[in-house]
C-alpha cells in the first residue's frame, strides 16, 4: 500500500501529499456546491433539513456537484431530490467562497418549470418544503451564511436581467465566519 508524506513538490510552491514510492501529487482541491433560490412571484422555496449538519434548519436546495454533471444540471438535480422541485435556471446569481470548509458555491435564480402550479414536496433529505414571502423566511433559523448571502442576492437582483454575479460580503470575503452553534443540534455551519 501507497505511503504519503506532506511535502512541497518540485516546481510547487505548496505543500502537499505526496506518494514515497511514485512521486505521485494528491491534490486536495475544493468541492464544488450548487443550488438555487427558485421563486414563484415573491415567494420563495425553501427546505428544512433532515440531515446533518444543521438538521432542522432552513435552506434553499443545494448540495455538490457531482462528476459528469453541468453547474445547472446539478442545481436542477438538486432542488428535484431535496424538493421534488422540477426547476428552469435563469443564471447565475451568486458565486461564495467558503475557504474554511474548502467551497465554491455557485447558487443560481431559478423558477419553477411550470409556475402555473408550482409542485414541491419534501425530499429524502428534507424534513419540510415551504414558500416563504420575504418577510416571512425564519432568519434565526437559516442552516448556512451562505443562505443568508444567495437569499439577499436574489433580493438585491430583482426580477429583472441578472447582472454580476454576488459574491462574499466584504465583512467575510473568506468566508470564514461561523454560525454559531445551535441549541438544536450543537453544530455551526461545516457543510451544505
């Protein structure tokens, strides 16, 4: 069996893992989180957690991305599996950095493909799926940070053409800040 060591590869300027016996460079890289703030009108979808981290907290369908799978195919697949929610993507509204737990999230605006009747029901790893009007949405209950940044994106976008993309609030451009822990669960923010 392979052995690694941590060690700063030629012509690297980083430490790494490196296999002793091949030379061989196990690049940790960040995971990739998609998922969508999906409207219909002013309200919007949302699901409570069955899982951990955060169980019993709100958030908007998202997760990783897996191989194989487009940004959008993989924030569709999403909001399908936590929401039973068949979504259209409109763009992207906010790219997050989360360099604590070593994410990227891309979150998307998205409506629902028929907003006609708008279907939805929870997910395996939902416990509730709501629409919430603004004034509505339980902020002390929000999983993530990050689901406080898309959401205010999407409030700050409008219905209108998408313009740059939201990013990290300038108090948190590392993403670094924590929730902090829960009376609930015990556990911060550690993963979408």
């Amino acid at each position: 069996m392979a052995s690694f060591a941590r060690r700063i590869p030629d012509g690297d300027n980083r430490e790494r893992s490196v296999c002793t016996d091949c030379g061989y460079v196990a690049y940790e890289n960040p995971k990739v989180v998609v998922g969508s703030v999906v409207a219909v009108g002013d309200r919007i979808l949302m699901c409570r957690r069955a899982i951990q981290p955060r169980k019993g907290f709100w958030t908007i369908p998202a997760g990783y991305l897996e191989l194989g799978e487009t940004l959008q195919e993989g924030a569709a697949r999403e909001a399908l599996e936590e929401a039973e929610a068949s979504i259209a993507i409109d763009g992207i509204l906010g790219v997050f950095s989360i360099a604590r737990i070593g994410q990227v999230q891309v979150i998307f605006r998205a409506r629902f493909a028929n907003s006609d009747t708008p279907c939805f029901a929870p997910g395996a790893e939902s416990l509730e799926v709501r629409l919430f009007a603004w004034d509505d949405i339980p902020w002390d209950d929000i999983a993530f940070p990050s689901v406080h940044w898309a959401l205010h994106a999407w409030q700050d976008a409008g219905a209108g053409a998408l313009g740059r993309p939201a990013g990290n609030p300038p108090e948190d451009v590392r993403g670094v800040r924590r929730l902090p822990p829960c009376s609930a669960d015990g556990l911060g923010e550690s993963a979408t």
